[in-house]
C-alpha cells in the first residue's frame, strides 16, 4: 500500500518537474514546480518529517513561488519564439543523462555495501510519535547548529539589504 | 518502511531534470525555477539519509538550505528585475556586457 502511493507520488514529480523544463509559458512552469514542491512535501510527510513537510509548503509553495509568480507577472514575459539550437538541446539532454546516471551511482554505491556511512542516531518514528518533530529539530538546532543559526539571520539580513539595493533605481 | 532506495532514485532523477532544465533553456526565470528544483532534490536526500540514519542534522541542514534558497530568490529576483530594466530581456544569451 505504502509503496503504491510512493510510486503515484513520485510519477506525479517527475512528470510536473519534466513540465516545468518543458512548457513554453514561464506562469506554466512556475504552476508545475508548485505541483513538483507538493509531492515533495508528501515525501518528507512519508519519511516521518511532518514539520519540514510544513516549512516546505509554506516557504517553498507559498513564498519563494509567490514571489517568482509576481515577478514573472510583473516582467510581462513573453514565451520563447526563437527556440536554441537543436544541437544546444540535445547535448544538454546528453549531459543530464550522465548526471542522472552519476547521481543514482554516487547515491547506491554506500547502499550496495550494506552499510550506510555516517553518524547514526537515536532519531526514529516512536521518538517523533512522542515528543514530536518540532521538539526534535528545535534541540538539534538551538544546541549543536546554534552559531549556524544565528550566521544565518546575518545571511537573511545581506539578502535584504541586497534585494533593496539592487532594486532601486539610484541609490 | 520503504527502502532507501526509492527516495535516492526520486531525488537522482529531480537533480538531473533540473540540470537539463539549467542546461537547455534560456529563459533566466525558469532557470532559476530549475535551480530551485535541483535544491529541493538535495533535500530530499538529506531527509532520506536523515530518516534512515535514526540522526537528525540532515534535517537542520534541510532547514538551512531553505534560508539559503529564500535568500537566492529575494536576490536573484531583484536582480532579473535590473537586468531587465536595462535590457527589456531576461535571456540569458543577453547578457553578454563583460563579453570581449
């Protein structure tokens, strides 16, 4: 049952991410990748992540495409008329086809070991059923990454700063 | 539980779609949505990898990739909107000023 309505979930992804390349109409691709974010939302719901399922929609769904929504509108873009060159094209397909090949192989070579590298940890489904994600994630995060976190609202404040400078007219 | 497997093949084949998409088309917005894409690939890796090690700083991490990529959008963004107030093109063959 799980791995059937894994299976639809990822066949929903790959088909709205192989959209978002292909449709001409920027606003369609932009509508597609929503679609590719939901399913991806789904996923970490099924990997017992309810909390960055959230953050997900609401960061990526709702703001980041939000804003390229608006932007895209407000450009007033046209769709492509002149395509590139077929050759352009097919290479580039050629390249993606060894990175998909590069990618899977990278990410099964550790599995086909039997043994996954890394850190294990105590992180599992009865743990997160009992205190739940978010006290999970906010104890990572307040006590290991703390000076990770606090760089990041530095991060957050240069963006600003960045988009407001960049968007004006003279500064 | 599903096996890891099927989570690294889904996410292998996002991360090579976004490439593609980086690679083929020559619209700057859609290029940047490809981008996104890829990031979120990486994500759901770190999630996998996180979920199936029992250790939860892949998912920190998840949490920081995602300021990063809301602090890309705000200045990628503004940064499509100068180009085209130039050039009245957000094609990235346009831009070209630093070509010889």
């Amino acid at each position: 049952m799980e791995s059937i309505f894994f299976f639809v979930v990822a066949a929903v992804a790959v088909i709205s991410s192989i959209l978002v390349v292909t449709c001409k109409n920027p606003i369609n691709s932009a509508l597609s990748l929503v679609m590719t974010f939901f399913m991806l939302a789904t996923c970490y719901v099924m990997l017992d992540a309810p909390f960055l399922a959230v953050t997900q929609v609401i960061v990526y769904a709702g703001a980041i495409m939000v804003l390229i929504v608006f932007v895209i509108m407000l450009l007033n873009i046209r769709t492509e008329t002149v395509k590139r060159g077929s050759h352009a094209v097919i290479s580039g397909v050629i390249l993606g086809v060894f990175v998909l090949f590069q990618t899977i192989w990278f990410l099964l070579k550790g599995l086909n070991g039997g043994n996954l590298t890394g850190k294990t940890g105590t992180m599992d489904a009865a743990l997160i059923n009992r205190v739940g994600h978010v006290e999970v994630i906010g104890k990572a995060l307040f006590t290991d990454f703390l000076l990770p976190f606090e760089v990041t609202s530095i991060l957050l404040l240069i963006a600003i700063i960045g988009a407001v400078v960049l968007a004006k007219k003279k500064i | 539980m599903l096996a890891l497997n099927n989570y690294l093949i889904l996410s292998a084949i996002l991360f090579a779609i976004g490439t593609v998409g980086v690679l083929t088309r020559r619209n700057a917005i859609v290029i940047f949505m490809c981008v996104e894409m890829m990031l979120n690939a990486v994500n759901l890796t770190l999630i996998a990898m996180s979920r199936y090690l029992g250790n939860v700083d892949g998912q920190v991490f998840v949490f920081f990739i995602m300021t990063v990529a809301a602090a890309e959008a705000a200045v990628g963004l503004a940064l499509m909107i100068a180009f085209y107030k130039n050039r009245e093109s957000i094609d990235v063959e346009d831009i070209n000023l630093m070509k010889l």
